[in-house]
C-alpha cells in the first residue's frame, strides 16, 4: 500500500449494511481506513464492524461520545475492547469526561486511538452564540484542542481552516481532517481545502466520503486521492 493510502479514511456513509458491504469488496487491498457514523452503526452494529474487521479494514467509529464521566468511561471500555483503529470523543464533555475515557480504553488494555472533536463544523458564529454566549467559536476551538492535549487524547478531528490553531494548541496530538475535496468537487462543504494542501499543511489523516462513494469509478476516485496526498507528502518535506 502506498502512503497515500495510508493516510486515507473512507467515510463509509451509506444507509444500507448490504450496500457499504458491496461498496467495501470492491475496494479491499485499495484501501485500509474506513470510517463508520450513527447511521450505518445503527444498522449494523458490531457485527458488521467485526466483519469489516475481518475483511482486513481498519475502524474508524465516529460516535463522538459526549455523556457524564461515568459513562463514557464505561462506553469507552467497552467500544476500546473491540479492535477499533479509532474512536470519537466530543470535547464538550469536559476534561474529567476525556479523562475518563482515556482511563477507560486503559482498562480495556486496547490501542484505539481515542480522537477529540472540538465544535461541529455545521456551527456558525450566530448559532455558535446560542449554545455558547460570551465564548466565540475560535477560542473554543483552541480551549478544546488544548483540553485534549492536556488529558492525553490521542489526536484532534478538525476542518482544513482550522488546522494551523488546532497543531498549535494540540501540539503532539495527530490530526484527522474530513471537508477535503479534490480540486473539481461541487457539494454542501462549505470550508473545504484539496487533498494536496491538507496534507502538505500537516494534517495527518484526511476523510472523504462523496467524492469516492458518488464516483463513477471509486477505485479510480480513491488512487487519484492517494495520488494526491503523495503530493502533499512531497510538499513537506521541501
Ligand atoms: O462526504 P464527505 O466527504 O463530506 O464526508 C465527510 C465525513 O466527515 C462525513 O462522515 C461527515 O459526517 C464527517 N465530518 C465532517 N465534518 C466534521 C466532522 C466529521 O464532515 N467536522
């Protein structure tokens, strides 16, 4: 596998299991992350993600738990416990919740790579300002970032925009970064960059969903992506 692939999450957001299970034969030895949301987990729980698992992919789960601590130290013992690449958290719940998630996949003895997501990208600053009087968007994206470092996340998921303030407040911590489109996309993303420029800007993983999943052919979509990313790579190290 190439190292554009390496750093490649496919946001498997289809609303049938039988249709993301056709979707990711076709893809296999093309591809290695594969990222679940509510929608597909709702239908196909862990038994479609251990079967996925066996077909060689590896998890992304987006669940972005968000709860008292309590219980997302319980959730995340138990989610940890199943051999997933990759788990969400929403930053919202406070350092003692991101606390106890990290002692829970500890007690779980697992490796998941617990993931923090700061604000939700479908916030703007007025609907921001209903939630959150008095905090604006930019501050609690860098208090978030920081919370995550500080309580031992493993890495951040953030937009392209946001990845400058995101590396500098979650220094150390990787990051994840969906909204990246190829140069001739045209859909609902609004703050968008291409796969090159994400990545030559320092983002360690990038996620795309449409662009592949709507591509006439997908595994042409996910090479030239791949492609894409090598450039990014190049760009780094000049
Ligand atoms: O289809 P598209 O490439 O826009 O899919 C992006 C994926 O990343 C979706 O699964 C979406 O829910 C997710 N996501 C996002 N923005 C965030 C966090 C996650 O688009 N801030």
């Amino acid at each position: 596998m190439n190292n554009g692939l390496e750093r490649l999450i496919l946001a498997l957001d289809v609303e049938r299991v039988e249709e993301g299970r056709e979707l990711l034969a076709s893809l296999e030895g093309e591809l290695k992350y594969v990222k679940i949301g509510h929608q597909l987990y709702a239908r196909g729980g862990f038994p479609f993600l251990r079967e996925i698992g066996a077909m060689g992919f590896s998890i992304f789960l987006d669940l972005k738990l968000h709860d008292i601590p309590n219980t997302v130290f319980q959730a995340t013992e138990a989610l940890a416990s199943e051999n997933l690449w990759a788990l969400t958290l929403h930053c919202g719940g406070g350092r003692k919740m991101l606390e106890e998630a990290r002692r829970g996949k500890e007690k779980a003895g697992s490796r998941t790579n617990l993931l923090g997501v700061t604000v939700l990208t479908s916030f703007d600053d007025a609907s921001w300002a209903e939630v959150a009087p008095g905090c604006s968007l930019p501050d609690a994206l860098e208090k978030r970032a920081a919370l995550c470092r500080e309580t031992g996340i493993d890495g951040i998921v953030c937009s392209p925009l946001d990845l400058p303030v995101v590396r500098a407040a979650g220094e150390g911590l990787f990051t994840v970064v969906p909204g990246v489109r190829p140069a001739s996309a045209d859909d609902d993303q609004a703050r968008v960059a291409t796969p090159q420029k994400t990545i030559a800007n320092g983002a360690d993983y990038i996620v795309v969903g449409r662009p592949i999943l709507n591509a006439p052919n997908r595994i042409a979509a996910v090479r030239s992506i791949a492609a894409s990313i090598e450039e990014g790579l190049k760009c780094r190290s000049l």
